[in-house]
C-alpha cells in the first residue's frame, strides 16, 4: 500500500482505471440507508459534467465494466464519495433524432449556481471514462485492494448482488486496484461519464434546457 499524509496536487487529473476480472458486473447503485439498490443497464450513451468546485468526503476510486441492455460492456472509473458538494454544475447529453427529422438535439442540466446553496449528493458514485480537473487529496491511499474499501458509497461493492455468492467467496485483491482518501476536492471538473447515482441527489437552483444541434454552446464543453 501506497500512503501519502497530507496533501497531494495533481495538475490536469486524468485517470481511467484497468477494470479487474471480478468487476464485470454492472456498478451497483448505493443508496441513502448504505446499502445496494438494484443494478441498472446504462443506455450506452455517454454525457458530460462540467463543474468549477467538488468537495467529496471519503473518497475511493476502483475500476469497474458498465453493460448495456444489449450486454454491450463498457469499462469505467467508479469515482465514489460518501457526501459531496458541487458548485456550478453543467450536465449535457446528445442524442441524434435526425431519423426523425430533428437533428442532433443537446439536453442540458445547470444547478448549484448560488454560491450559498450549492448541489449536494449523499452516496454518490460517478462512472467515468474520462476526467480533466485540479485535485487535492487529504489522506490518501494509491494502490489499495478495493475490497477492503470503506464508507457507505462503497461498503457493500464486494457483495454486489450481480456477483452473487461468488462475490462474497473473493479472496482478497480479487476486486483489483484502488485509491482513497479521506477528501478530495477537484476544481475546474471536465469529465466523460455512462452513468451516476447516489442516495440523495439535491440540485438547487435546476434549470432544464433541450437545444437544438450540439457543440459549442450546447454542451457543457
């Protein structure tokens, strides 16, 4: 195990981590009392999240594989928090009607935008494959066996339903690499993502936009 105290910068953040053979089951959703809810097939669709602050407590970050309803895989970076704040929050999605003679229409999502109450989330795992941000770790841990994680957000990975009794038999370091930290805060957040869930979900000061065409303007980035 890798353990740095204190603080740890890293400039332009990106990371996607290798999912493990275990993790080809679809990410479970924590939700508010800790424990697993139902999996849920992601769409296969991909969308952004832009945001300029995101304080999270109890940080972890593990490899997993996102299926489709076709059972389309898709690996991703499970970046989970037990409590988060989020300032100036931007989610856009694009989906192509032109089959329908509409073109490409961008569903566009803003809230947190009042600095005195910003979007928080409780139990919050985010499924990326792709994140650009200014980090600063509190306390954290790099190269951790993510079945010895802790915090409600992640507590109950090793038992995920979809893996069944096979799941509580995995010796240890079966669920493959991870990282954690006891905060984390990203600012200048870019990320690509197939899917996010949390337990509680408030957005303050939500505004719901559907734009015609995609690209600049459309999209949060």
């Amino acid at each position: 195990m890798s353990q740095t105290h204190g603080k740890t910068r890293w400039k332009r953040f990106a990371l996607v981590m290798v999912p493990s053979i275990a993790a080809t089951a679809m990410v479970g959703v924590s939700i508010a009392n800790s424990a697993l809810a139902a999996s849920f097939s992601v769409s296969g669709q991909q969308f952004k999240v832009k945001t300029t602050y995101l304080k999270g407590e109890n940080f972890a970050q593990f490899g997993a594989v996102d299926i489709e309803a076709n059972g389309t895989p898709h690996p991703v970076a499970v970046s989970a928090f037990d409590n988060a704040e989020i300032h100036n929050l931007c989610q856009s999605v694009v989906t192509d009607l032109s089959k329908l003679g509409l073109g490409k229409i961008t569903l566009q999502l803003n809230a947190g935008n009042d600095e005195k109450k910003p979007v928080t989330a409780h139990n919050l795992l985010i499924d990326l494959e792709q994140l650009d941000a200014d980090a600063t770790f509190t306390d954290i841990n790099i190269g951790q066996d993510a079945s010895t994680l802790t915090g409600s957000a992640t507590q109950g990975w090793h038992g995920h339903p979809a893996l069944g009794d096979a799941g509580k038999k995995l010796p240890s370091g079966a669920l493959g690499f991870s990282q954690a930290a006891k905060e984390a805060v990203l600012t200048d957040v870019k990320q690509t993502a197939r899917a996010t869930s949390a337990g509680t979900f408030v957005l303050n000061g939500l505004s719901l936009k559907l734009k015609s065409g995609d690209g600049a303007g459309n999209e949060c980035f």
